[in-house]
C-alpha cells in the first residue's frame, strides 16, 4: 500500500511525520475524502475545486497547480493497482516548522494522500440508518474541509455509543448538517436542507443531490428545518462521499414516519446509482 506524500510514493510503513507537522500540532490543514468506483474517481471535479476554496480561505498556498493533484491522484490508484470501491483521503497541511501559532515563513505545505478499500454500504442504503440529535457546538466556518474535526469526533462517538449511524446537528433547534454527511428532510413531496452558508459543508453529493431533485422536478428548498419537524416527516436521510444517499429511519430512537427507506430517497438513490456508473 502506497502513501502519497508530496510527488513520492512511499509504503504506508514508511510514511515520518515531521514531529512539528502543524497539521498535528493545530489541526492546520485541510482534507478531502474522495469516492472511486470500480477504480474511477466521482466528483473528482468537485472535490478539487473545494479543496483550492478551503486552502485560500485558511491561507495556505497548496504547492502543486490543480492539473498535478489531478495527475497525483490518478497515480495513486495506478500505484496502488485500485480497480475496485475504494476512497481517497487528501490532506494538505500548513506544513512543518518551529510551532508558534503564527503561521512561520517560508513554510511549505505537506501533501499526503492515500487509498483504503470501501464496499458500499448497500445493506443500510436500503434498510436505513438510525441516528441521534446532537447540539451543533463548531465554529462558524465550516464550509471550509478543516482538519479540525474534534466536534465531529465527539459526535460520531455519542451517535456510535447510542448505536447509531449519524448525529444529526442543529444550532438552537435548526438542523445544519451531520457529523460527516448533509442532512435533508422531505414533506409533501419537497426535499428541504440547511442553504450553502459558511456554516455547513458544502458537499458533493449534496450538489448531486440538488441537480438530480432539479432534473425530477422535486422542489428542493434551501431552508434549514427544525428537529421538532422530524416527528411530522414523511422521510429523511443524509448524503456523503462514503455514505451516498442515505436513508434515516429512526431519530432519537422514534421511528421516522414509516420506519422505510422512502420514495424520494430511493428515486434519488436509483440516480446516483447511474451518475456513478
Ligand atoms: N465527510 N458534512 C460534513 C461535516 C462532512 O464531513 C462531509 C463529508 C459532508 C458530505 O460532503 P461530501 O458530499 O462532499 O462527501 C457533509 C467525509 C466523507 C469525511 O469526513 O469522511
């Protein structure tokens, strides 16, 4: 297994941190978590661009124009003889150099990336996951594929000690996203989700999303919904790069109207099904 780390390829053994690595030491670094299907990237395009946008808005300059980490990155699954599901994990750090919280000068940015097999999770897709209501305690810039990700840890855990997928995130009752994925709830046919503010991710999939309920003439209304408005739901789920669309059949325990995966999930789940082809 080969780890990308600048332009090198070195077995995932191998791979040294530098000990000042800032992306350690403050979390100074952005990520990406990109799908490969039989061996092919989705949304390759869409993940790039959002990778630029996060380092310009936390300043780091990412060495390497757009064309390489694309070339990069197609060689890591060339390297790594990739021919089946799999996801691609990029990181870019501030880079190495005596820690002050002041970015030091002249740094140049790490580049790591690697490869990890990944079945879909076809199983959940069609029954549901089950998930919890967490306060949403980040910070106001979550648009930006920070490195930072205690609050979404610490989520995640809640929701697995609980014995569930996802925590569901909301700020004084208006749900943002989840704890890795974008939230949407549907009533009377119409697909609603937190707007693309600076306060959620901006996901890829959530893009697919809003083109496939655009091309079904399902409206989708960029409107946060409340947790009180789960109970009066006729679905939920959540999409992700790993996760895709996915069904949300139970909430803090109570079943989600019908306890199924529901229409306009599985009308979008066949979508994404042949975008992925
Ligand atoms: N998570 N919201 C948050 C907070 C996320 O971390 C993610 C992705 C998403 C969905 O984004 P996309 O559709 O681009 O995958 C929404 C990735 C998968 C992760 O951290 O593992």
């Amino acid at each position: 297994e080969y780890v990308l780390t600048q332009t090198n390829f070195v077995h995932k053994d191998d791979l040294k941190y530098p000990f000042e690595e800032r992306g350690l030491q403050f979390g100074d670094g952005i990520y990406e978590v990109i799908r490969v299907y039989k061996g092919e990237y989705y949304l390759i395009d869409e993940h790039v661009e959002r990778l630029f946008r996060s380092a310009e808005a936390v300043k780091i300059t990412i060495p390497f124009t757009k064309k390489e980490v694309y070339s990069h990155l197609d060689e890591l699954l060339k390297k790594n003889n990739i021919t089946t599901d799999a996801k691609v994990y990029l990181q870019i750090t501030r880079g190495s150099a005596p820690r002050d919280h002041a970015f030091p000068q002249n740094i140049e940015a790490n580049l790591y990336a690697y490869v990890q097999d990944l079945p879909r999770k076809l199983e959940m897709m069609r029954g549901g996951v089950s998930a919890i209501t967490q306060a949403d305690v980040r910070w106001d810039w979550c648009y930006i594929k920070s490195l930072n990700l205690l609050p979404n840890v610490i989520a995640k855990q809640e929701a697995s000690e609980a014995g569930c997928f996802e925590a569901i995130l909301h700020k004084d009752g208006e749900v943002t996203e989840c704890s890795s994925s974008n939230a949407y709830l549907v009533r009377d046919g119409k697909v609603y989700t937190h707007p693309a503010k600076k306060n959620i991710l901006h996901g890829c999939v959530r893009l697919r999303v809003k083109k496939f309920c655009q091309e079904e003439s399902i409206p989708f209304i960029e409107e946060a919904f409340r947790v009180e408005d789960i109970q009066y739901a006729d679905e939920l789920f959540l999409s992700s790069s790993t996760a895709e669309v996915m069904p949300i059949t139970v909430v803090d325990g109570k079943t989600v109207s019908n306890g199924k995966a529901g229409v306009i999930t599985q009308k979008l789940q066949e979508k994404y099904e042949e975008d992925a082809k």
